[in-house]
C-alpha cells in the first residue's frame, strides 16, 4: 500500500503474505521491523526468491528518448578519466559520439559513475545501443510517439483495480477478466452492505465500487482521495495546454468510452462514487464524515481472486483526513466534470460542501496507527496541510470568500514546506492545495499569486539541483529511498512539469522526462520498474490476483503497473533475506513476497499515468514537442497611470503553416506585474511572463492573428518587452 512521508521519518504499509502474519502501516520510519519469517509460504511451496539478474553497465531509459528531449545515460565504472562514448543505430553503425562526464562516488546507489549525454541527437528509430567502457546499453528507441503506450496503459491499470464490476476480456484480454469482485455474490460478503468494525456504527452501509488500492483487496479514502485529484488534474492540466483531446473520450480501455465524457474522467469517476459512499448518512452520528477505510477483517491471502474472498469485510472509524480528502477530490470534480454532467458536478459539490462542514465540527478525529489488521492504518495525526487542500479546491471551483478566508489564514498558506525535499503525498498534501492555487483562476491578490507560483518553481530548482548533483539524476534526497519511494520520483516530476506550466522554461521539462528516464532503467539496478516497458522489467509485483509467480494459472502484473521501488527499510521478509547490506537506491528485488519494494498502488500509477500523458504530448503548449513557429508581435500600452498600465498584445502567424495551441513568451524588464488579462491565460515567474490560448483563439491561420490584453501594476519605468518567442521560436 502506498504510503508517503509525513516527515524524514517515512512509515509505511507493511502487508504480510498470509492472513496470520503482523502488520504496520504508520508514519514514522520503524527501528526495526522484526523478521517474520525468513522463507515465504506461499500456497503451500516454499519458495527461494533470486536476486536480480546482472544488468549492463551502462543504464539507459530503456524503453527510448524522445527526439527533442533530454538524452542521458550513466556508466558505472571505476575509471577516473573521461570515456568515449558511442551511440550506434539497428545496423550497428556509429551515429554519434563523444565524452562522458565523471562524476566519481554516487551514495545513493553505492557506485561509482559517469554521464553520457547524447542529447543534441534527434535522429528517430529503433534498436539504438549506446556504448562505453567496453559495456553496451539495452537497446532503445528515439522517437516522438514513446509514451503513448504507457499513456493508455498507466491509466488502464485503475480499470483492473475496479471493485465492484466485470473486468471485460475485451478490453484487457482474457488473462485479466475476472468477474466483479466485492457485490455480495458468494462467496463475497461485501461491499453492498458492509457493516462497522465493532463499536463503530450500528447500521451497514453500501461502499460497493472503487479502486482496490494496492496488491490486496481494502478500499482507502486518504489513498483514494490524491489518486483521484492526480487522475483528474492530469486532464484539467492536459485540458489548459491544448492537449485534452488525448485524453477525451474513447481515448482508454474503459466500457464507459463513446459517451460523451473524457474517459480518463470516466475512470475518476468510478472512484469518486466509492468516495462519495463513505460518507456518513444524514441522521447518524457524525454525519458527513467519511469512514477512513474499508478492506477484510483479516489480511486476505495470497493468492486470492477478487471475486472469490470469502471474508467479512468491514468499515472503519470515520476520521477527519479521510472526510478532507472527500471534501478536496469533491470539489475538484465539480469544477472539472461541469462540462460534461452539470448533476453530477452539483452532486460533488454538494458532498464535498458537506464533508468541509463535518471536518470543521470534528477536527481531531485520527486514525489510528493500531488499526492495521486485515489493511493498513494510514494514520495522520496532522490535518492542517488536508484542511489546506480542501479549502483550496472548494475556493478554486466556488470563488467564496469563506473558502478564500480559509486558504489565506492557513499556516500553510505562507509555509516554506508545503513542498518538501521528499515530496507530496498521501499524508502531505499541502503541496496540491498550492498546484492548484497556481494553475486554477481564482481571485487571490497578486501578490499571493506570484509567492504560490514561486514556491511551486522553486520546489522544481530543488528537485533540479538535486537531480543534477546525482549520477543517475533522481529528484530524492539520499534518504529518499522508503517505501513507494518510485511515486515520490515521479510526483516531484509532476510539480516540475508545472513549474515548466508557469514559466515556459523548458529546464523543467527535461527534468520530469529525466526523472522518467530513471523509472524506465537509468537507475543503479538497471531495472525498468513498469511492466511490459523495458528490456528488463518488473513483472512479478505483489498482488493477490496478478500473481504469476505464486499460482502459474494467474497472470502477471498487466503493462503500465509501476513497482513501489526502492526501500532500504528492507520491511519485508524477501528484502530481509535477498538485500541485507544494499545500498539505498538498489534495495529493491523483483519477487511477489517483497511486498515493501514490490507493491502496486493506486497512488503510485497515478503520479505515473500524469507524466506519462505529459511526456506523449507533442504538438502544444505544456509540454512534448511544441510546432515551430514564424511570428510577429505588436505590443500596445492602451492606457497608463502612477502604479499600473494595460497592454494590448497581437501575434501574427506568419508562416505558411497553422498553429494550432500557442504559448507566447516575454520577459518585463521594469518590475512589472501582470495582475489579471483578457482572452489568454497569463502567467508570470519573476521576470518572466507566458501566454497561453484559450480554447476559441487556440488556432491561428497562415497571416491570421490572435490578441489578447493584460493589466500589470509597475513602481518606475515601463519599458516594452524587447523580445517574443511563440512555442520556441523566436518572433520578429
């Protein structure tokens, strides 16, 4: 189960393999964890688990590079001086060459290595190899279409964690149907009418659907609640770049597709119902909280088929997260569904206005760390940064002052650690409150919205100065490496995609296409941590239903099912056994039973499916390759005063090609301040300012141009910007 940090301390879900075995899900790095057993029982076969197989030396993305992005590899080698490195094609035929970078002791990994950067080609095909050191990569494609598979399959992974439904062969082959799990149909006994934990509740209630959360079989709302906020702002951020269509409707391997609605939000939706359900009924004690979490009274074995637990499954004590994580997700959908189900947007909002109202009347109701048998505590002793979050979605998608009030008195608001060094996640989620005050229009003073944006780029220098300073460039902190640490990389690439968002910067591209490079096979293991991407791939996850490696008539983990990664916690029996004396970043071992280094979860694809969806965009703003352009600007003071003036702005497409989604870039050289704009979306970082289309103006013919207004407060001189670049591309 994904656990996240709460603080340098990081704690997590612990999940045996029987039903017999202890668990811990806390917060708090443990001193210990006792050894359980050193062997796995696993139906009724002793098994051995083997170490990772010898990988090259020489770590590469090993599924490929995009033509226009970052192209680094890292050498492990004892050598001191610079080597020669070459990058041949299918034919063995040198293309490129050149000297690799030493960088000497890399700690996280305990190696020793160097950096080969092949950036500047941009050459597409298949089956390149790059070379040094007498060593050969795993082979590797160049090309623009790289990430589309992994677009569709990231995402796809939420519809085989549904609960609640069929899984259609049709739509992930007959290896991966099953029928639905958790309706009551025998031998279930849930989800349709699920009663309370002892002295819980004392009526039953129905919490059918949602996403199973991770390799076993429990319901989690603080889990539920940012998988489905990354789920949802990966399309409200495709949608403000132009890029919406790629994830619109029949676009994913859902039976939801051809109705209308974006199916990337369709899949949202099936877990907001869930999240939704858990909330308390009007009448019942404590009425719009939301119970933290639902699974088996008993840790399910291993393997068990969705449809064929047995167990009694059962509610727990609401706690005050779990209703703010409702509250958040709630509100999100309102705003972002009313395009395409006004209902079920006022249906959101209606929950998540109800669920505010109930955490402010219980603000101290906990989970607790002991409640961890049969599925994991999550507990969270800190609910400010979730109060933040909350507020935040409900102000960005109503614009009321209560809302804005709340925001602007949270201690978070003004905090230097709403993004820390390790990253956001489920139990810290400040951080998202800030992402979607920087991206969202809303009515904050400037002067608010320029320290939000601030902060979020300023988190990207960090993970960028932290990347840079490593041999295998991971946005983690040497410390980093604890359970799930692989979603913590690819959330610290989200913020870093944003901060590119905000800026036009495209620093902070390479970075979060880097940080994929390490998740795809650039990493001290040489191991591809995405099933079926890569020549070396994780493929034996821990899961109670893809469980080939514990039942051969099971199937493995399905492509796009990302590994927690590297924990050097060793939490579990196999990482106690097979990695004893590991370096951080290597504690990791591909075996069903390593359940801290080999889980799946919901809030580790979902960070995953986001910057896979950035990274396959190609021809827009926000990302991928932007369409070169040929332009002309004409920048217009209209009118000016003591402390402020407003700019008509015009661009003109002056090439023989349309552009078709456009980002118009400049920089204020006199201390100006954009405080609002007309007919694009403006942002400004320091000096620099970007304008984004709007979906009516986002085309612009051969000698056609668009224009749009901006306002700005200033203190002394208003030069005019000296230059403009439109997607890139310098404008006359």
């Amino acid at each position: 189960m994904g656990a996240l940090p709460k603080s340098p301390a990081h704690a997590l879900h612990q999940e045996p393999l029987m039903p017999s075995f202890a668990s811990v899900r806390h917060h708090g790095r443990p001193l210990a964890v006792a050894l359980l057993t050193s062997s796995l029982l696993v139906g009724g076969l002793l098994t051995a688990p083997t170490a990772a197989a010898a990988t090259s030396a020489l770590r590469v993305n090993q599924v490929g590079y995009l033509p226009d992005g970052p192209k680094r590899a890292t050498v492990v080698t004892t050598a001191s001086q610079s080597l020669t490195w070459q990058l041949r094609n299918a034919s063995g035929t040198v293309v490129a060459s050149g000297s690799t970078t030493p960088r000497g002791a890399d700690a996280p990994s305990g190696q020793s290595v160097q950096v080969a950067d092949f950036s500047s080609y941009q050459t597409t095909g298949s089956g390149y190899v790059l070379t040094a050191d007498g060593s050969t990569s795993e082979p590797f494609d160049i090309r623009a279409n790289l990430y589309d598979g992994l677009r569709s399959d990231a995402m796809a992974f939420f519809y085989h964690q549904r609960s609640g439904i069929a899984i259609d062969a049709s739509l992930v082959g007959s290896a991966y149907a099953h029928p639905a799990g958790h309706l009551g149909v025998a031998p279930n006994k849930g989800d349709t009418s699920v009663p309370c934990q002892s002295g819980v509740c004392d009526y039953t209630q129905d919490v059918r659907g949602g996403w199973y959360d991770a390799g076993d079989q429990g319901k989690y709302v603080v889990n539920g609640g940012i998988s489905t906020w990354l789920v949802v702002n990966s399309f409200e951020r495709a949608q403000r770049a132009g890029q919406g269509a790629a994830l619109g409707d029949s676009t994913l391997r859902v039976p939801e597709r051809g109705n209308g609605t974006p199916d990337v939000l369709d899949e949202a939706r099936w877990e907001l119902d869930f999240l939704m359900r858990m909330q308390v009924p009007v009448g019942k004690p404590y009425a719009g909280m939301a119970f933290h979490k639902i699974h088996d009274a008993n840790w399910t074995a291993l393997p068990t088929r969705p449809e064929q637990d047995a167990q009694q499954r059962e509610l727990h004590r609401p706690s005050t997260a779990a209703t703010l994580n409702l509250a958040a997700s709630a509100a999100q959908c309102a705003r972002v569904f009313r395009p395409y189900d006004a209902a079920y947007a006022d249906r959101c909002l209606a929950a998540a206005r109800r669920a505010w109202t109930a955490a402010q009347a219980n603000p101290a109701m906990y989970a607790p760390d002991s409640d961890s048998t049969g599925g994991g505590a999550y507990g969270d002793t800190r609910v400010t940064d979730e109060f933040y979050w909350a507020a935040a979605e409900l102000y960005a998608t109503t614009g009321e002052s209560a809302f804005r009030d709340a925001v602007t008195s949270s201690s978070w608001h003004t905090s230097a650690d709403a993004f820390t060094s390790y990253g956001f996640g489920w139990a810290d989620t400040a951080a998202l409150g800030r992402l979607t005050l920087a991206t969202v229009p809303n009515g904050l003073p400037a002067s608010d919205l320029a320290r939000i944006r601030t902060s979020v780029t300023s988190a990207a220098d960090g993970y960028l100065a932290r990347m840079a300073a490593q041999g295998y460039a991971v946005p983690l902190p040497a410390d980093g490496y604890f359970w799930g640490s692989n979603s913590m990389v690819a959330n610290n690439a989200v913020v870093m995609a944003v901060a590119g968002e905000l800026t036009g910067n495209g620093r902070y591209r390479s970075g979060a296409l880097e940080a994929m490079d390490y998740l795809l096979g650039r990493n001290a293991l040489g191991q591809s941590y995405v099933t079926g991407y890569g020549e070396k791939d994780s493929r034996n996850q821990h899961h109670r239903f893809w469980a080939h490696q514990a039942d051969a008539s099971l199937p493995n983990p399905p492509a796009g099912s990302m590994a927690g990664g590297p924990n050097d916690d060793l939490q579990d029996p196999v990482a106690q056994a097979k990695l004893a004396g590991c370096a951080s970043a290597a504690c990791y071992i591909d075996d069903i039973g390593s359940y801290s280094t080999n889980e799946v979860a919901v809030n580790w694809n979902a960070p995953l499916a986001w910057l896979a969806a950035y990274a396959a965009e190609r021809t827009s703003t926000g990302g991928g390759e932007q369409p070169a352009a040929a332009c002309a600007v004409t920048y217009k003071v209209d009118s000016a005063w003591s402390n402020g003036f407003t700019a008509t702005v015009t661009v003109k497409n002056t090439g023989q090609s349309p552009v078709d989604g456009w980002q118009l870039a400049w920089n204020y050289a006199g201390g100006q301040r954009v405080t609002s704009a007309w007919n694009a979306t403006v942002t400004q970082s320091g000096t620099a300012v970007v304008a984004r289309n709007t979906d009516w103006n986002r085309a612009i013919a051969p000698g056609a141009t668009a224009s749009f207004g901006v306002q700005a407060s200033l203190s002394g001189d208003n030069p005019s910007p000296a230059a403009f670049s439109l997607n890139g591309s310098a404008c006359d």
